[in-house]
C-alpha cells in the first residue's frame, strides 16, 4: 500500500486514476482546483476512507507527506487552456517545479503527463520519442505545448541534477466518459452535437487526423510506467489507430443514429495535420498497447454523454 498523490485527480483521466489507484488497495490524495474538473468525477470515492480531496492550485507549493506523484493537473482543451494562457503556462512551469520540490524533499517518485502536442505540427509522421517536434513558440497553442516542453525539460533537469526518480509519458488524443460537457475537445464535441441532434462542428476540411486512445487502456499504460523500474521515458501512450476529423464524425452520426448534419467551421491557428504515436517503445518497455477500438470506445463515451445530457435536462 502507498500514498499516491494525484494532481488535477478530480478531471477527465485522474479521476479514472483515482479510482483505479484506490481499487489496488493504495491510499489516495487528490488535489485539483476545479478549474475544468469536477466534484462529480470523484463524488462516488469520497466516501472511502483512503480517498482525500484537497482543493489547491499547483502553481502554489503544498507540504505533503507522499511515496508517488501522478502530476496530471493542466487544462488539456484547446478552448480551456486558451481561456487564460498566462494561467496555463504558469501550470505547467511553476506547478511542475512545486510538485518536482515536493518529489525531492520527500524522496517521491513523480510521473508526468506530457503530451503529443511536444512534437507540434510534426514532420515525422507516425511521431517516435526521438523525434523533437516542429512547435511554434509565440502562437495561441504554445502556452500549453511550450509549458508542457518546459515540464518536460524541469522534470530531466531535477533527475540530472538532484536524483529525483522520474517518468515522463506522452498522452496522445484520449477521449471517454466523464470528460466534462463543455469541455470542447473533439471526441465530446462531436457525440453532444450528434445526441442533440445538432450540426457537427467541423473546422477546416476534416482532412486532419488524430488517433484516439480509450481512457481505460491510457490507465494501464500509466500504472505500468510508474511502476516500471529502470525505465524514466519519455514513452508515448496512445491508440495508432490514426483517423480524419471527417472520418470521426461519420462515425458518430453513424453510431448515435443522428439526424446531425455536418457544417464546416474556419480551422483554428496551429492546428496539427496529422498525429499518430509509434508505440515501439512502450510496447517493448512497458508491454502495453491499446485493447480497445474506437467503435468501441464511442459506443461506451455515447452511453456516457446520453446519461450526463438527461441528468443535465432535468
Ligand atoms: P482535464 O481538463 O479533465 O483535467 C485537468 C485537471 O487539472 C482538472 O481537474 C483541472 O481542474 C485540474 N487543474 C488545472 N489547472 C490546475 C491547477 N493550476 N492546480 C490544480 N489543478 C488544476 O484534462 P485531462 O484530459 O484529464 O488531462 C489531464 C492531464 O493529461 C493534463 O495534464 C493534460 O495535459 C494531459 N494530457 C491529456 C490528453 C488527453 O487527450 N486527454 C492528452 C495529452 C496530455
Ligand atoms: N475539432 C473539430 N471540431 C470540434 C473540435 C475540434 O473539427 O468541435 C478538430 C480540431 O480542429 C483538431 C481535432 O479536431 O483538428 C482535435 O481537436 P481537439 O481539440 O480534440 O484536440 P487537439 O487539437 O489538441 O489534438
């Protein structure tokens, strides 16, 4: 049993961590601000007696006594992270150092959740650790992709420099239930426009590709990484399985049985081609890849959206 802290443990993915941490017996602390996450995700866990949840930003420093830091907090949407830049960069950098500190004074080990957006509009297509990415830094996606490059940096540094014991993983696009209903990243967007029978935003010509990650399978790659000796990453976590924006919203017109059609909206600034993680690595280091497709997945995060919507109507 350890005592595992858990920043940002109140949003879309720590909640599932929370929970899956608690289930293997560990106790746990789940710090978030409620910026984007939500008492909601974790309401079902406050009872348990090895469940704490403290409301506190990142960007001050907190005294903890602690055996593994998941350090998940940061805004993830585009629209959330944009809402206020200086917030979100100040997040990663000043947050990464806060809970970096706490790592080495209390001997922790601290697992990053970065992020594929490190390698930009990338040049190299599937994108390997290896490859050092094409990011701009002064355009309206560099608060979150440079404030995740600098937690990046800060996190090899602590390691070189003062021993702390590190993992960084890179999260490619992972969608599931209980992301927040306004949370305004792709996958949601699409499934609430399609529920309400409204048109599906797409932006440009939906020829951009992501590739999608189920929630559940992301949670075994991250446990196997911080439990994984000898090994600090970073390593990309992510589904290969790579399609158009187009592609996934036929998808969900097809599998929610929608009236929606599709309307074209301007492509915003930055916005990556394509995207696709080569998971060599993590399948040779952590033995891990991805178990569930993404009809899957929707079909799961449909039923999720249906319910949230008729609780949210009434
Ligand atoms: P989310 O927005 O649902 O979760 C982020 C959580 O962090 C929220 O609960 C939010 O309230 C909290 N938070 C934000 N700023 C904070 C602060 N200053 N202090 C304390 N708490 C704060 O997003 P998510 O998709 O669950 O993403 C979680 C982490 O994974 C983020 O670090 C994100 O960058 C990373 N990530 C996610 C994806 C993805 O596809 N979901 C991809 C790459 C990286
Ligand atoms: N996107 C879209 N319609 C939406 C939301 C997003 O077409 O309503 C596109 C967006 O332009 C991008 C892709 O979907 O090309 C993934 O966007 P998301 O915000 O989910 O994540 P990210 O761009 O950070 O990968």
């Amino acid at each position: 049993m350890k005592r595992i802290l858990v920043t940002g443990g109140a949003g879309f993915i720590g909640s599932f961590l929370c929970e899956r941490l608690l289930a293997e017996n560990n106790e746990i602390i789940c710090l978030d601000n409620f910026f984007t996450g939500s008492k909601k995700n974790i309401r079902h866990l406050l009872e348990n007696r090895s469940f704490e949840l403290v409301r506190h930003d990142v960007t001050q420093g907190i005294l903890l006594e602690v055996d593994q830091i998941y350090h998940f907090a940061c805004p993830a949407s585009p629209v959330h992270y944009q809402y206020n830049p200086v917030k979100t960069i100040k997040t990663s950098v000043m947050g990464t150092i806060n809970m970096l500190g706490l790592a080495k004074r209390v001997r922790a080990r601290i697992l990053l959740a970065s992020t594929s957006e490190v390698y930009g509009d990338p040049k190299v297509h599937p994108q390997t650790e290896a490859y050092w990415g094409n990011v701009n830094p002064i355009g309206i996606r560099s608060c979150y992709d440079e404030g995740k490059r600098v937690a990046e940096t800060l996190m090899m540094d602590y390691h070189r420099q003062n021993n702390v014991d590190i993992k960084i993983i890179r999260i490619f696009n992972t969608y599931g239930p209980r992301m927040a209903l306004d949370d305004g990243r792709v996958v949601s967007n699409f499934i609430i426009q399609a529920l309400r029978n409204e048109d599906i935003t797409v932006y440009g010509e939906g020829n951009q590709s992501r590739s999608f990650c189920y929630v559940d399978d992301l949670v075994n790659g991250i446990i196997s990484m911080m439990n994984r000796e000898e090994f600090i990453g970073p390593v990309n976590l992510g589904n290969p399985n790579e399609f158009t924006i187009l592609e996934l919203a036929e998808k969900v017109i097809e599998l929610t049985g929608s009236k929606s059609e599709i309307k074209y909206l301007p492509l915003p600034q930055d916005d990556p081609v394509q995207r696709q993680p080569d998971i060599s690595l993590a399948r040779e280091k952590l033995n891990w890849e991805p178990n569930v497709q993404l009809d899957e997945g929707l079909k799961k995060t449909i039923a999720y959206f249906d319910a949230a919507l008729s609780d949210a109507n009434r």
